[in-house]
C-alpha cells in the first residue's frame, strides 16, 4: 500500500508511561466511560455481522476484553509497550500486539492482512493521533483491514468534553481548552483513576471528523451520542445534558 505524505507532528504520546499505564489498568466500564460502551453491543449488533475484531490503540486492553465478552475474536494492538505489558498482565490469555509508531522499525499496522477483520474498533485512539493528514493516512490503513462487509467503530471526544466537568474528568484547570480549534492541543484530567497529571489531546470536531473520511476511503453509516439517563448508578455532572464522545459507524467506499 502507497501510504500518504506523512506531516511533521510535534504531538507526543503521552500514553508512553508505567506509571501512566499503572493507572489506566484500573479503569472500569463506569462514570463517564460508561457512555462510551453502554450502547455499543447494540451498536455492533446493528452493523457488524461476523466475529473476527482488531482492538487499535487498546491500552491496557480494557476495550479487547470488551469485545471477547461479546463474542469476538479480538487482537488488541497498541505502539505504547507499557500498555500493552499492562494488557497481557491482565489478561495473559488474551492477544495483544505491539506495534511500531510511525518512523519506528518493527510491525506496522500496514502489515496486517488486508480485508481480514468485520470490525475494526479504535475507541479514542484518534484524541492522540495530530494532523489531517496522519488521520487520513491511519484511517486508509484500517479501512484496508476491513473485509467486504466488515465496519470501523470509531470512539471519539467530542469538543464539549474539554470545556465542561464531568464524573470521570476534570477540564476546570485548562481555560485554553476554550479557545483551541479543531487540530489544537487540549489538556484534560482523568478522576477515575489515581494518576492526576494531565492528558493531552488533540481536538477534533465533527465537521473535521466527516472531512476525512471519504480521503480515507470510508463511508459513514451511522454517528452516535450517547447522553445519559437518570436512572443510571452514577452520580451525574454534564453527561445528561451533553454527550461526551461520539460514535461513528464507517464502512469502505
């Protein structure tokens, strides 16, 4: 595969980290996060008709475990190695994959085999993933994973969380999340876990979200939102008014 012009990018991986990765082990399916996978085993059952999934950037391999209790096959593959060392810790049964970050020698996600997987799942994986053009260039390489049927879920933030307060992140310290625009960096604290430094991120809005899709030769078949409900077991900030992340549905063109 011709891969596209690969940009500069300053933007650091922040997800490079022990003792960062210490703490992402411990996060649950709750609080906030709990609306990023409520409404995805129905998302999935919409959309996606076979059993053989790709986890991109799993971390710590919480969104792997994830889809095997709902019946996939799933290999979770991350370029951040104390991720994935925290992942097979947790889950020695399971497959995890290191791969190499651009510009790095070693396995590229380019070298899976091509139209392989029904779902290919990236959930916030592109909140660290700077530049129009890397975007592109990723989403091609995913889109090829995918076989004819085969769908991309995509798991994002939406801008609405880095101004805002809510159950499982804090922004109130980072004013300039205000006025960052769409390929900007944005700061933001996770609360759910013990580790109180900073995430940085790179906004991305929804019209840029939809500008680079068909680049990367996707089709959208579904976008998502999820709000909260009253009823649910946690104690509620900004989720029942606003939705924090956004789920797109992509196939191949």
């Amino acid at each position: 595969m011709v891969l596209a012009e690969r940009e500069l990018v300053t933007f650091a991986n922040c997800y490079e980290d022990g003792a960062r990765a210490e703490a992402y082990a411990t996060l649950e399916f709750k609080n906030t996060y709990h609306l990023a996978y409520r409404d995805i085993p129905a998302i999935l059952g919409e959309h996606v008709r076979g059993r053989r999934s790709l986890d991109f950037g799993c971390g710590t391999g919480r969104s792997t475990r994830f889809l095997r209790q709902l019946g996939f096959e799933a290999t979770g593959v991350d370029v951040a190695e104390d991720m994935i060392r925290q992942a097979r810790q947790l889950d020695p049964s399971g497959a995890y994959c290191l791969i190499s970050a651009e510009d790095a020698p070693g396995e590229h996600i380019s070298s899976f085999p091509e139209t392989t997987y029904d779902l290919v799942l990236a959930a916030f994986t592109f909140d660290n993933i700077a530049g129009r053009q890397n975007k592109v260039r990723i989403l091609r390489e995913l889109a090829r994973l995918l076989n004819r049927e085969g769908r991309l879920v995509l798991i994002v933030s939406r801008p609405e969380i880095y101004i805002h307060e809510w159950a499982s992140f804090s922004t109130k310290d980072f004013p300039e999340n205000q006025r960052a625009k769409s390929g900007e960096k944005v700061r933001i604290i996770v609360t759910d876990h013990a580790d109180s430094r900073p995430v940085e991120d790179i906004l991305w809005t929804d019209e840029a979200y939809l500008a680079v899709f068909e680049p990367a030769g996707l089709r959208l078949q579904g976008k998502y939102e999820p709000l909260a409900r009253p009823e649910e077991p946690y104690i509620w900030v900004s989720e029942l008014e606003i939705a924090p992340w956004a789920i797109y549905v992509l196939e191949r063109q």
